[in-house]
C-alpha cells in the first residue's frame, strides 16, 4: 500500500505484537475535487462581489467598508472550510493490523469516531468501483461484512481497492489459521 505504515501516526494504540500491514485514505481525487469547489465558490464568490460593490458604490465610504468587511467574512468562511475540508482527508483514515481492521474518523477538532472488527470476524469481502473516473484512477470501495456489532465496514473512495482487498484477506486468513482448528463437537 502507499507510502510506509510503520512511519504513520496512529489515533490509537497498538496491541501487544501487533503490527500494521496497511494504512489508507481516500484517493487524493475526493480532496481535491472538493479543494476546487471551495476554491471557486470561495474565489469566485468574492471575485463577483468585488466586481458588484466595486461598480455600485465603490470601495468609499461606509456601504464600501461594509461591503468590504462582508466579502472579508466570506473568505474567512470559505477558508475555514477549506482547513476543515484538509483537516477531515488527513484524518479520515482505515488501517489493517494482523489482528484487527480499524476505522478512524476525526471531523473537527472536537469529534473522534473509531470502529474496530477482528479479523477473524471478518466474514465477506467485495471490491466495488464504478465509473470512468474509478476505473481509470483506480479508486473504489471495499465492503467488509462481519460478525461484530458494526456488521459492515465500508472504506470509501481508497486507492487500489482490489490490492487492499487481497491484504485483508490473506491477514484474515492467517489470523483464523493463527487461532487453530475450532471445536464444532459442542
């Protein structure tokens, strides 16, 4: 998978000999089709209100300054929204162990959702991808349906999907060998 597991920090820790196989996020295409949008409704919202004031009454007196302190606002919120938007991508994450898959989501500053599954709970897996943008940049979803209380985990919009599939199969697998034969006499 891209770039080394071991050197990524991780919002929580490691059990005793656990080790990551694979660290992933969303494909750099969400961030940055998301990045463009707030850069045009951000940029370009501004650009035609200073057009508009600028035509109107001009930049004197106090409609100019309060035009001017409202298009100021607009920025602010369109840039905050954008550090939120970075915030969420680098934060959003899915990381596989040889013991465990582990779902980590931090929306602000304030907010932290984690979910966990057992590998050995894991009991299906599907590759989905559709699209030409999927299929030509190879991003998509894998789907992972389990016994656990959170019955399926969807990693969304990651890249090389089949190969993260193959990575949580065979770790599964090796988790389920690592248990040994199960008594079904009971």
């Amino acid at each position: 998978m891209p770039g080394d597991p071991s050197s990524k920090k991780l919002p929580f820790a490691l059990q005793p000999g656990e080790t990551v196989l694979a660290f992933v996020r969303r494909h750099w295409l969400y961030f940055s089709l998301k990045m463009a949008w707030i850069v045009i409704a951000g940029a370009g919202g501004a650009g035609i209100a200073i057009a508009a004031v600028a035509m109107t009454y001009g930049f004197g007196g106090l409609p100019g300054l309060l035009s001017g302190l409202v298009i100021a606002a607009w920025v602010a919120y369109w840039a905050v929204r954008g550090y939120f938007t970075w915030y969420r991508y680098q934060n959003d994450i899915w990381v596989v162990t040889n013991q465990r898959l582990v779902d980590s989501l931090k929306r602000h500053w304030f907010h932290h959702q984690m979910a966990s599954t057992d590998l050995v709970d894991v009991e299906d897996l599907r590759v989905e991808r559709h699209g030409v943008l999927q299929t030509l940049f190879d991003f998509g979803d894998v789907q992972c349906q389990t016994a656990g209380v959170v019955q399926n985990f969807v990693l969304r919009g990651i890249p090389q999907p089949a190969r993260l599939l193959a990575v949580v199969d065979g770790a599964r697998d090796a988790a389920r060998r690592a248990l040994g034969p199960v008594d079904t006499t009971r």
